[in-house]
C-alpha cells in the first residue's frame, strides 16, 4: 500500500470515528432524562435585604435523583446566609429563586442540551444530600428549613456528612439544586 493510500484510509476512519462520536454526544443532550450535567452558569449580582451577592462564574456537576430534582454535587460558592431583622425571610434562598438567577440556570440548562419547557426553580434541598466540596475541600454547606421554627437558626450538613444548625448570619457554602417544570421540592 502506498503513503498516500494509507493517509487516505486513516484519514477516512478518523472522520468516519468523528460522526460517531458526535451522533452520541448528540444522542446523550437530547434528552431531558439526563443523570449527570454539566453546567457552566454566571450567578448574578443582587442586594437582597441588605445582604450582597456578587457576580459569580460557576462550572458546576449536577445529579438528576429520583424526585426528578437535579442537585449539585458541590458547594457553588460561599455565601453567609441571613435573615431580614429577625423576621424569619430567607435571603440566600430568595436569592436562588430570584428571576435572574432562574434566568442563569435556565441559559446553562439550554446550553447543556436540556429542553426547558416550563419554568425552572432554583432552591436549597431539605434533605442531607451527604458531604461536599468547595475548591476541592470537604465543607460544610446550608440545607433550606429553619431550625425549630427559629429565625435565626438554620439548618446544614457539616463536612461529614451530618446534619446540624447553625446562627444564620455564619458563613457557609451553598449547594443549591434545580428542577425543570413543577417537580415538588419546597
């Protein structure tokens, strides 16, 4: 066989691998049933009640459970999570489901291949989704319900893997999740 035949034949099997892989990358984004995705978003900035979030670039790997939620498997960013005066209003929350953030989630959403039919919430898990990482490092990180109907008390998971409480003005991490549509997660 001659060089320019071999380089020919090669070249031909490597386009004919590239069609293959991209009819699967193409198959796997396709479908809104998705186990794992990868997001990169741009949190926005926001003053909420006197507490400031920056402008945050984020590359983020979510796990789609069974309660149809997708929830991240690390600590997005750090966060102090606080209240408005004592009156119980949950400002990191309120922040998560703000339409500027819903708007982020739902363009990272878009870009990573899943169709965004209805409306997409943005939330703090109740549930212990066990231990995270921030910047690589296990750390502890906010779970959404008060501490026995506390307003200054709220409930998170420490770098084990527990669930405890903590003063809500500390600073934590936030592992948020989202839902595409009306899946229940309050």
């Amino acid at each position: 066989m001659k060089d320019a035949d071999w380089c020919r034949q090669i070249e031909g099997e490597i386009t004919d691998l590239k069609k293959r892989l991209n009819k699967l990358e193409n198959k796997s984004s396709c479908s809104n049933d998705k186990k794992i995705v990868e997001l990169d978003i741009e949190l926005p900035e926001a003053d909420i009640g006197g507490l400031h979030f920056n402008t945050q670039k984020v590359h983020s790997v979510f796990e789609l459970k069974e309660d149809g939620n997708y929830y991240s498997r690390d600590i997005l960013f750090n966060s102090a999570r606080d209240t408005d005066k004592g009156t119980g209003r949950d400002l990191l929350s309120e922040y998560l489901n703000s339409e500027d953030v819903k708007k982020a989630f739902a363009l990272a959403v878009a870009n990573a291949g899943i169709e965004v039919k209805k409306k997409i919430s943005v939330f703090l898990p109740k549930e212990n989704q066990g231990v995270k990482k921030y910047n690589g490092v296990d750390w502890w990180y906010w779970l959404k319900p008060r501490s026995s109907g506390s307003s200054s008390h709220f409930c998170y998971v420490n770098l084990y893997g527990y669930s405890s409480y903590g003063n809500a003005s500390s600073v934590g991490g936030c592992a948020p999740a989202f839902c595409v549509g009306d899946n229940q997660h309050e």
